[in-house]
C-alpha cells in the first residue's frame, strides 16, 4: 500500500495525458491512536467548532467514545444522529440530508462523519452544500468511498452518484474497526472484489468508447485488490493486521477514484446491479443490504454474464449487420485479442464465491433475499442507471442485443 506522500510524486510522473485531480486529503492514520491524531489536528487547523454525524449504532461504535476526546481537550461539539427509516434503515436521500442540514449549527467549522458507508455520503454532500469541510472517521472497513468525492444517494427513490467532496482527513481506529460486525468486514472485501470487473469494464470502455483512462490509477486500484486477496487469511481472522490491510486498500482504491474525478476504476456493472437491487427494496419496502454484499455477490454473476453472452455473440455479429454500427464493428475487431486475453484474466464465478465465503460473506444473491426474476431483470436493464458510463453490460445490451 501507498501513502499519500508517495503517491502524489507518482502521479506528477504520469503520462498517461489526463487530467489528474489534487488530493485534498491533508492527513490520513490508521491505528489505536486515531482519535488523539484526530484531536491534535482540529487544533492544529484551529477548528474550535466540530459537528459529529452518526446514527445510533455508529455513535456506539465510535463517537461516543470520539466526542470523550472532544470534550477532554475542551473542542466543542454538536450531535446529529440521523434517523433511520420505518425499516430500522439509515438511507442516503432528501430526509437524512435534510435532518443534518437542519441540526448542524451555522458556525460549525467541520464536520465528522462517524459511520460507515452510508453516514460518510449523508455527510460528504451535506458538508459540501454547506461550504465547509468534512472528516472522515470510519466505523468499518465497509466500503471504498471514505476518500471518495462521489456521494451514492437515493433522490426520488432513484440512486444517483453526486460528485460533492472528499473528506480534508481520515482518521481509523483499529480498535473500532476491528469490532465491527463480520458482515460488514465481509462486505469491504466484497466491495474490493468487484475491482476484478470494474477494471475489465473500464479498460474496454476505453477501447471501445475512449473513455479516459489511466494506467497508474489502474495500477494503484489492482494493488489494493491484490493486497486483499494476498492476505485473505488475515482478513477472514479479523485481527488486526488484516483489518489493517483491508481499510488501507478501501483507502488507496477511494484515492484512485479522486485522481480520476469518477468512479470507473472501482465501479462497473456488479455497481450498477447493485444499485439496481436496492432501487428495488426500497419500492418493495425490505430492509436494505449492504452495499459490498451486493456488489461481491454480483461480480461473479457479472463474469459469468460476460463469458457466457460475449463471444457467443460476437461470433454472430457478421449475420447481424445492423445490430451494431460500423466504428463499433471496427473497434470490437482491431481490439478482439486484447479483449479476449481481458476477460479470461477474470478469475472464475467459483474461486469468487469461495473467497467471499472464506471471509464470511454471501455468495449468492438469494442468501441476500434477491430473487432469479429480479436479478434477470437487472441484467438487461440495471445498466439505464448510469447511461454514461459504458460498460460490458452496457454494450451487450444497447449496442448488440439492442434491449
């Protein structure tokens, strides 16, 4: 793993020939010591105000112990426990955002989010509407967005990704992280698995679609993936050496997002699927699952998709002359080895599940309460959730299969 002193030299030698965003995050620490380093550096920013946001179980986790040290060092502080929804749900959308808006304080300086996924995107818009900055104080190793600029939100039952801001520090406690629920350390491996078929996505996009790309991010994102997978065991213990490596790599992939301004390199379709399910829950009024279970359970489902559909369809695409049009035809053709050699990179469906098990996590959709006839109909249509961002899936469907 990276820190960021050593990537921001790294990305001054890239050549890659796009645009490469500053990282605005000042000071990142993982370890027993996270919310002394965190206290230290509100003073050394001269924050003498701070909002802490949590819901009930992450307040427990975290903040309670966190507003102690606040109040021990004389830093005055503000609670906004965000409520959950008629299901036990705390939901990223108009009302939490609303709630936060309402109960921060108008001379907040900076505010803290204390949570998991789901917290840091209530707080990273809110923060962002009000034109201050936000620290990011993760309660599980759950997701790869704490260093994220994207905030996921739910607007009108609809998911939308809102580019807002990243956090100006990140500050995690092993000793918190370590506690937390197994499902949830399951579903930040989940989430780092995905990266098998996000990266695949996006390198074809660029191929096929010239979508910018970068091979340091890629690199950078591969590394954390690599990392989780080479220390699966220390992972599946739940010690703290694999939480470590597993919230490092969280990180590292949340940073290679923010050098890309967007979300390619961590985030293809198992993402799209994903969203699409929980679109789904919400209209059926179930209780939500976690993100990274989702998106585990859907990378195999999606590398199956795509070895089972592509080339059996692309051997068919000279009888089907106008399922495609003619620079598509060009490219797929100029590109077809390098295409092949990408997918068959892919580990197999089944070497997926079984990592995801090893961990604790799902394997199946139906272990998370997702029916055939949902996931179906995902498949054909979970793509339409982001129309601009050109994936496998996207392209069978629009492009060739013309759904």
């Amino acid at each position: 793993m990276n820190s960021i002193e050593e990537i921001v030299p790294l990305v001054k030698q890239c050549d890659c020939g796009h645009r490469h965003y500053d990282i605005p995050i000042e000071q990142m620490a993982v370890g027993c010591d996270a919310f002394e380093q965190l206290v230290a550096y509100l003073r050394h920013k001269r924050y003498e105000k701070v909002a802490v946001v949590a819901d009930e179980r992450t307040f427990a986790a975290a903040g309670e112990s966190l507003c102690d040290e606040l109040e021990n060092k004389s830093i005055r502080y503000t609670i906004c426990l965000v409520q959950p929804d008629q299901n036990g749900d705390v939901i990223a959308d108009e009302r939490s955002i609303v709630q936060v808006l309402l109960e921060t304080p108008d001379d907040v300086d900076v505010l803290i989010a204390a949570g998991a996924g789901t917290i840091h995107d209530i707080t990273r818009f809110s923060s962002y509407k009000m034109k201050i900055p936000f620290i990011s104080v993760p309660t599980a190793p759950s997701v790869d967005g704490f260093t994220s600029m994207g905030a996921p939100l739910i607007i009108r039952g609809v998911k939308k990704t809102i580019q807002a801001q990243a956090p100006v520090a990140v500050f995690a406690h092993t000793d918190v992280l370590s506690r937390a629920p197994k499902e949830m350390i399951a579903a930040g491996f989940g989430d780092m698995v995905a990266k098998y078929t996000s990266l695949v996505d996006w390198q074809f996009a660029h191929w096929m679609a010239d979508e910018p790309y970068c091979p340091f991010v890629h690199q950078l994102t591969e590394q954390s993936l690599k990392a989780c997978v080479d220390h699966i065991d220390d992972i599946a213990d739940g010690g703290e050496q694999g939480i470590r490596v597993l919230m490092n790599a969280l990180l590292q992939s949340g940073i290679a997002m923010l050098l890309m301004g967007q979300s390619y390199s961590a985030s293809g379709a198992e993402h799209h699927l994903s969203h699409y399910w929980e679109m789904e829950f919400l209209r059926r009024n179930k209780r939500q699952v976690l993100h990274g279970a989702k998106v585990g359970v859907a990378t195999p489902m999606i590398i199956e998709h795509y070895q089972r559909v592509f080339w059996p369809l692309w051997n068919k695409l000279e009888e089907r002359p106008k399922s495609i049009d003619e620079t598509a035809r060009k490219r797929l053709k100029a590109n077809a080895a390098s295409i092949q050699k990408l997918l068959e990179s892919l580990p197999s469906p089944d070497r997926i599940r079984a990592m995801l098990e090893k961990v604790g996590g799902a394997a199946f959709p139906e272990q998370l309460g997702i029916d055939l006839p949902l996931v179906e109909r995902s498949l054909r249509e979970a793509h339409r959730l982001r129309p601009n961002r050109f994936t496998i899936l996207y392209f069978l469907n629009e492009w060739v299969l013309g759904t």
